[in-house]
C-alpha cells in the first residue's frame, strides 16, 4: 500500500504553515484534520475529512 501524504504548503494560510504530514491514508486523514481543526481553525465535519482525503499524493518512493 502507497503512503499518502498532505501538504499545508500546497494550500495557501495566513500563517503559512509549511507541516508535511505522511503515512497511512487513514492515518493521515486523521492527524490531518486534528491539525486543520487545531492550527487552522477549521469545524471538525465530515466535509472536512472528505475534503482531506481528497488532497492526498502518493509518497514519492525514497530512494534504496
């Protein structure tokens, strides 16, 4: 399975957060959104989950 990863910097903040969170994708998804809901101010929904797990990349293999 493929981690997935979610990236402040792609999204633009007044704080310019620049947090780079990686792992499983429900793993990330939650940690994610406590963040959104922490730093950002965001309403702890379901929309926001979805929203998430929407913007998730694929983790760039590291290199062996």
């Amino acid at each position: 399975m493929a981690r997935k990863t979610a990236d402040c910097r792609e999204f633009p903040s007044e704080s310019g957060c620049t947090l780079t969170i990686a792992g499983e994708e429900e793993e990330v998804v939650r940690a994610a959104s406590m963040h959104a809901i922490d730093v950002h101010g965001h309403d702890d929904t379901p929309e926001l989950r979805d929203q998430i797990r929407g913007m998730l990349k694929d983790e760039a293999p590291v290199p062996a």
